[in-house]
C-alpha cells in the first residue's frame, strides 16, 4: 500500500489542498440541479453581473500586496504584508461603498440592468471579505498550511450553496443568491482568521504601522502594476457576463453563469490548489536556483495528464446533460459549455503556471499579456453582437482565449527557465 501514497512533500501538499478543494466543488454542483428549479436564467444573469463586478473591483482594494507575501524571508515581514493588504482591503471597500451610494443608477446603467441597482451595495462587503481573504490565504500557503484552506474553502462553498437554497425555497428570489454567497464568505473569512489567530499570534502581534508602510514602499511595484494586470485578468474573465447582459439579455448571462458554475468554477478551484502548492515550490527554487524549470514541468505534465480525457468527454456529451440534469430549459448551457470547452481546457492548465510572471518578477510583460487578452474578448462580443449573436460572439471569445493562453504557456515556460525579458 505504501507505494500507492504519494512520498514527496509536493504531492502530499497538492493531496491535501485537492481533497479539500474536491468536496468545496462538489457541493455547488451538486446543488445546482435544484438551484436551476428554484431560480431562473435572468436571476443567475442578475447574480452573475453582481459577482463580475465584486471580483473585478475585489482585485483593486488589496492593491495586488498579497502577491507579495510570500516574498519576504522572515515570517514576522510576511505579517506585515497580510496585515498592509487586509488593511487596504477595508479602507477601499468603504471608498467603494460612497462610490456605489453616489453612483448607483449610472452604474446600473452602464451595466444594462437596473435590476442589479439595489444589490451594488453588497459590493463593497464583499470585496473586503474576498481582500482580507485572500490575504490570509496567500499566509497559510506560505506556512505551507494547506489543511486550514481546504477548511476553509469547504465551509465557504458548502454555507454559499446551502443560504442559496434556503433563499430560494423561501421564495425570496435575488437576496437568496447574494445572500448566500456573502453568508459563506464571511464564515470562510472567520473560520480562516481564526486558525491564523490560534496558531500564528507571535506574527500577527508583531505588525506595526511602520512595518505596513516599510513594506508597502518595498513592494511599490506590485500596485503599480498588478492592479492593472490582474484587473484587466479579472475583466477579461467576467465581461462575458457583463457584455451577455448588455448586449443581448440577462438569460444568455444566466446560460453562460451556469456553464461557468459546472465548469468554470470546480476548473479554478482544482487548478487554483495545484497553483498554490506551485507558488510556493517555484517561489523557493526561483530564490535558490534562479529558475523554476523542474517544477514547472511536473505542475505542467500532472494538469494535462488529469484534464484531457475529461475535457474531452465533456465535449460531446455536455448539450445532454445540461438538459437533462438542469432541466430542458438550460440545455443552451451546454451548448455555450461545448463552445468554450478549449478554453476551459487551455485555462486549466495555463493559469497555475501564470504564477511565474510574478515568482520571476515580469510584471510588465504579463500587464501586457493581460491588456491583451481585454482587448480581444471585448472585439470578441462586439463583433457577435453587429455581425451575428451570442452563439459567433462566444466563438470568438473562446478562440481568442485559446490562442493567448497558448501564448502564455509558451511565455511562463521561457521564465521558468530563467530567461530574462
């Protein structure tokens, strides 16, 4: 039996966050079924643009110094990072809140949907429970504590998935789905903050104002460039939705938001796992070797080797299965799922390895990269929308994603290596 258990510290860190991260996936999707019978297309739509808009703005209030944590050789500096990071997290998040109180009906406009007017003011706290999140998800990856996140991601998605079924039994519509998607991240955040607390106090004790602003200025770079980056990233992914809803109709943004929950979802979620055992090792051989190549490959042979037949199965079958496990009136969800199903593929295994842009430091290039790819999904639905629909502007879409994250592979493999640009 022995020889079947994994005996590197790598694959025992990866067991460990995948097992976690299996049962977290498994609970939206099993719960989807009844979730497609209790909400319809145009309130997943409505759900969708409330989401693309707190990711998108959740990237801005960190100011990206969560990338950073990880960086630091002592721990007690790590800790100022987290404590910097969950901080601006805050402090923004209540910017943002004045911004939504004055802006309100513009930004609805702007979105095409007056229905999610009155949900914008969930934002805000939800952008600073992702911030703080995330911060001291990128703490427990440096301590190696992969345990506390596949808790912690459990209990997120199981409480999300729970408050939305009891909102929609209930009949409450809208507040069911928001409601329920804050409800898991707040216990997601204390149920994390908590172990960092019992287990980390000597660190957290240790942050000073000082030490915040020291680091801050240390990492200047990170702001400076990453927010742009990863905001163009997060856009890039969530303008399908926001582009579905005002250019077409909130039902295509409520098709599109369940293949990306079947698909999209557990996809970000296994390869966000295999990506934080990856940012760690290749963060460590990067300081001691001055590349990553090793690691980089083995990342990269174990994604190809666990997606491709799956992928591929998905491929033919998943117009059918839509209909028949969501209900016949979702089975243009598995159209628009067998469509983008090579960018689902090329996501799975590019976007963990994208981690070496900021291990090597190549944070222009992958700004870049990223201003890029926005450019392209943006004409991707433009050019559906006046030549055809959302069948050409989603075809369009998943091309440009293939070739560009093909682009990135070939681009993160060079700096794995220790290239230079």
């Amino acid at each position: 039996m022995r020889r079947f258990i994994p005996q590197s510290h790598y694959a025992r860190n990866v067991i460990t966050l995948m097992t976690g991260t299996s049962v977290a996936q498994a609970i939206p999707i099993a719960v989807s079924p009844i979730l497609t019978r209790l909400y319809t297309p145009e309130q997943f739509g409505v759900f969708a643009l409330f989401m693309a808009v707190a990711s998108i703005a959740a990237v801005v209030v960190t100011g990206r110094y969560e990338q950073a944590i990880l960086l630091p050789k002592e721990d007690t500096d790590a800790m100022q990072v987290v404590a910097l990071s969950s901080f601006l997290s805050v402090f923004l998040s209540l910017f943002l809140l004045l911004i939504v109180c004055l802006f309100n009906a513009p930004i609805s406009a702007l979105l095409g949907s007056q229905e999610v007017g009155p949900w914008l003011y969930w934002v805000p706290l939800s952008t600073s429970l992702i911030g703080v999140y995330q911060s001291l998800n990128y703490w427990c990856n440096r301590k190696s504590q992969y345990k506390r996140l596949a808790i912690s991601r459990t209990l997120q998605s199981g409480f999300s998935s729970g408050g939305q079924l009891a909102g929609g039994t209930a009949g409450v519509g809208l507040a069911g789905l928001v409601g329920g998607q804050v409800a898991g991240q707040l216990l997601a955040l204390l149920a994390l903050g908590r172990m960092v607390w019992r287990e980390d106090r000597s660190d957290v004790r240790s942050v000073s104002r000082r030490g915040m602003l020291e680091w801050a200025v240390k990492y200047i770079n990170f702001p400076k460039f990453l927010i742009v980056a990863h905001a163009f990233n997060t856009a890039s992914s969530q303008m399908p939705v926001m582009l579905l809803s005002a250019l077409f109709n909130a039902s295509s943004a409520g098709f599109y938001t369940l293949t990306q929950r079947v698909l999209g979802a557990p996809i970000s979620l296994v390869a966000g796992a295999l990506g934080d055992v990856f940012r760690q090792e290749a963060s460590r051989d990067y300081a001691d070797l001055g590349n990553c190549k090793f690691v980089y490959l083995q990342t990269l042979k174990r994604l190809v080797v666990i997606s491709l037949l799956p992928f591929l199965v998905f491929f033919f079958i998943a117009p059918d299965f839509f209909g028949l496990v969501f209900g016949e009136e979702w089975r243009v969800a598995g159209e628009y799922a067998r469509v983008l199903m090579p960018m689902f593929f090329l996501r799975f295994v590019a976007s963990p390895l994208s981690i070496v842009f900021v291990v090597a430091e190549a944070q222009r290039l992958d700004l870049a990269w990223q201003v890029l790819l926005f450019v392209l999904v943006v004409l991707a639905f433009l050019s559906g929308y006046y030549f055809s629909g959302a069948g050409l502007a989603l075809v369009l879409f998943s091309a440009a994603y293939s070739v560009l994250f093909l682009i990135n592979l070939y681009i993160s493999y060079r700096l794995a290596c220790g290239v230079r640009y």
